[in-house]
C-alpha cells in the first residue's frame, strides 16, 4: 500500500511539473541588429573595466501639453471658465529630428478637482507626430478657491518602431483665472 502512494505521488508532482512548465510564459528576445534600421551595439554581457558613456538611445518619444487659451462664459457672480489645450506626441531620432514611427498615439485628459471630466485621442500609422486640440470642463470660478479653479490634463503617448514600443506620460495643470 505505500509503494502505491509513493508511486501516486511521484506521478502528480511530474504532472504538476509539466502544467507549471507548460505555464510560464514566452520570453521575447531583443531584435538582433540586423533587423533594425537603427541599432545600437550593446557589449557583451560579464566583463569589467570600467566607465564610459553609454550609446545615446536611437529614438525618444516626446509628450508635451501646451496651453492654448483661457475661456469665460458670463458674468460675476456666475461666472465659468475653462482651457484649450493641446496635447501631442512628438517622435524623433538621437539628433532631435522628427522620424516616422510604425505607430504614434496621444490620449490626454482634463480633470477637475470637483471629478468632471474631458478627454481626446489621435493616432496615426507611419507618422512623427500627433496631436489633439481640446476643452477642459467649464467651472464655476467667480469666488471658488484656487485648488478648485484648476485644470490637470494628463496624457498617455505611445509609439512603436521596428518592433519596439515607446512610452510616456505628461502632466500638467492650469489655474484659471476668475
């Protein structure tokens, strides 16, 4: 009886074995160098030695979110407000030059403290750059506290080229004025 429980045992720790092998999920490897426009060699892995810069990276990602206007909308002691923002990614090589990416996205959000809301979203395929153009929530603002009075608009960019993905996040707030 205790040859079979032996027995038992050893057949469900392979089992499991072989469901937790089956399990783990694929490791993908970096592209070689040849499969890149732009490549950067990376020495060989142990070694020692000692400093040195390392390559400057073969692209950037670039988000940025710029003001483009304060609104208002009637008059004391009713009045509101708002902003126009734009908000876009820019992708460029190590020189600062705006190169195609396979795939380019920007979605940004603005937010109020009080939890409105306002969002928009571009992508393009096989471009450098793109934007979007939007207005926050109109709030109250005629007497309201500053913390009350101010927009943040946060953006996602993404882009990806030969394979690789490039992400970034930007952030930034606004007060509007009473």
């Amino acid at each position: 009886m205790h040859l079979r429980t032996v027995r038992a045992a050893v057949a469900l720790m392979l089992g499991l074995g072989a469901v937790a092998m089956a399990a783990t999920p694929a490791q993908a490897l970096p592209p070689t160098c040849w499969e890149l426009d732009t490549c950067i060699e990376l020495p060989p892995p142990g070694g020692g030695g000692g400093g040195g810069t390392p390559p400057a990276p073969a692209y950037t990602l670039q988000g940025v979110i710029e003001l483009e206007k304060y609104g208002h909308e009637g008059s004391w002691p009713y009045r509101t407000g708002g902003v126009k923002v734009r908000g876009y990614s820019r992708f460029a090589n190590s020189s600062n030059n705006r190169v195609d990416a396979d795939y380019i996205n920007v979605r940004c959000y603005a937010n109020t403290l009080s939890g409105y809301s306002t969002t928009d979203y571009d992508s393009e395929n096989n471009g450098a750059l793109v934007d979007v153009h939007f207005w926050s929530p109109t709030i109250p603002v005629t007497g309201v506290s500053p913390e009350f009075r101010t927009i943040t608009v946060n953006c996602v960019h993404h882009a990806t080229k030969n394979g690789v993905s490039y992400n970034t996040t930007s952030t930034r707030q606004f007060l509007i004025p009473e």
